[in-house]
C-alpha cells in the first residue's frame, strides 16, 4: 500500500477500541495516537469538507475515562514497541515513518466540548508519563471556538506542562468564506479573538485547509484576507510556529468539495509565506509530493 494510501486511512476504529486510535499522519511525519473525546459525532461546527460520518448513529455515546486511558496505554505500548507495524493495516509502513509522533486529541468532533477536558488531559498526560514518553508530544487538533471557557484555558496549561502543541483551524480570511466553509453559530471573531489570546501565552500552530468548492479555488483576494488575519494576530502579541496549508485527502462531506491541485497548494504557501513571513508548510491531497 503507497503511503498516499495509508496517509488517507484515518479510521476511527482499532480493533475492540471505543476511544483511541493509531493512524498514520500526513501532517506529523510519522504514527499519531488519536484520542476520540466525541464518540456521539456532536460538533459545533458543520464543516463542508469534514470526513465524519454524521448521517450514522455511533454505538458509543458517552466518554468512559477509565476504558479511554486503558485504550491509551495499549495502544502506546504497541505503537512505542514497533509491534504495531506488524498489523496488516500499517505493515507498509515506511521506515522513516515507523516512529510514535504524539497523542493527539481530535475525533469525531470538536474536542474542547467534552465537558471535563482538563480533566481528560491531565489524565492521558499522567499515563504517558508513567510509559516514560515524555519527549511524545500532546497535540490538540480545534477549532479553538472555546478557548475563553476557563476548564479549556486550564487544559492548555496543562498541555503546556506536557509537550504540548495547539494546531488550531483557521480557513478563512473573511466572515463570508468562513460561514460557507464552516456553517457554524460561532462567530468568526470570537475564533480569532481566542486564537489571539492563545498565542499570547504559547505559540500555536495554524492548520488551514483549502479546497475547490464547486470547482472554484479560494480566491486571491480570500487568502490576502486570510495572511490579513494571521499578521493580526502577531501584530497583537500572537506567536504562530507554523502555518499548515493543506488540502482534501479523503472523502469530504460535501460532494461539491475537492482537493486543490499540488500547484494550487504551493501558491497558496508561497502567497502566505510572502506576506507574513512566517514559517508555512505545505501538504498535498493526491500524495503527488512529500513535503
């Protein structure tokens, strides 16, 4: 199996488990451990380009801590060991791959919505460490729409304490553009209010992902509001490690969404890198390139 292949093998499912998963991701360079904080597939955002199946019911509904951190410490025992290169979903695995990259916390739905999320992080932050992996990062996949709610402010810190990182979603430069791409109730400013005051504290990476939406690419103008956005945030005190531009890799909710094209993906990093320089990293869709 290529590596595009597994790369678009974000099941999540493993095996008997509820909560956590192994997959190989594009965007870490290596084996990600997902913890699934939304098993009822509730989102507060209706994305058009989201791969979760919403239109089925899951069997599991409610996050049990205890089942999650056994799931957990399996599965970093399988993947820190290498044994799990020897399941048939992941023994194409290339070498340079083969490495246990972080604990990221995404799913089926916007992670800070679990109600007890400090309480979550803390606990999967205490089972790495009894593992004695803790140069294995924490990573926190959001929209960050619920940043300013104080259990999610003290989950961040605790992320900090923990090699932690926040790649938060930004796909937009406009109010507009936003509500098409997302279709949420959340304003767009209070996104990038949070983001803003979330890089205060710590810098964050900033995932975007563009696509053709009916065809059409965003426009020039989209991104050169987009770049407007990131600059305000570091003109504000912000720090942004990095900029993830990427694309559509496996089948989006809408059927009018696809991928971008690899040169499409570039022009965008490049129009990105140019007007805030910032570190920008590109990822593409059809597996074309390896950036």
């Amino acid at each position: 199996m290529s590596t595009h292949l597994l790369h678009t093998l974000h099941d999540r499912s493993f095996e008997a488990n509820r909560f956590v998963y192994p997959v190989l991701s594009r965007r870490s360079r290596g084996m990600s451990i997902g913890v699934n904080l939304n098993p009822d597939k509730v989102c507060n955002f209706d994305c058009i380009y989201c791969q979760v199946d919403r239109t089925s019911q899951s069997e599991t509904r409610f996050v049990e801590m205890d089942q999650l951190l056994s799931e957990l410490r399996d599965v970093l025992e399988l993947v820190s060991s290498g044994r799990i290169f020897g399941c048939s979903k992941f023994e194409d695995t290339p070498r340079k791959l083969q490495r246990l990259n972080d604990i990221a916390f995404s799913g089926d739905g916007e992670p800070t919505t679990y109600k007890n999320f400090d309480e979550i992080i803390a606990a999967c932050a205490a089972v790495k460490s009894e593992a004695g992996l803790d140069d294995v990062k924490m990573v926190l996949i959001t929209n960050a729409s619920m940043f300013h709610r104080p259990h999610v402010e003290r989950g961040l810190e605790i992320l900090d304490a923990n090699r932690g990182e926040i790649w938060a979603k930004l796909d937009a430069g406009t109010e507009e553009y936003y509500q098409k791409i997302e279709r949420t109730s959340v304003p767009f400013q209070q996104v990038l209010d949070n983001i803003t005051a979330a890089a205060r504290v710590r810098p964050l990476v900033i995932q975007s992902l563009f696509m053709q939406v009916s065809g059409e690419a965003p426009s020039t103008e989209e991104i050169v509001a987009f770049c407007d956005r990131l600059n305000d945030v570091v003109a504000a005190g912000g720090q942004l490690s990095l900029i993830q531009i990427y694309t559509v890799a496996r089948t989006p909710a809408e059927s009018f969404v696809t991928s971008l094209s690899d040169t499409e993906v570039d022009s965008i990093a490049e129009l990105v890198r140019k007007r805030t320089e910032l570190q920008v990293a590109s990822f593409y869709g059809n597996g074309t390139k390896d950036a």
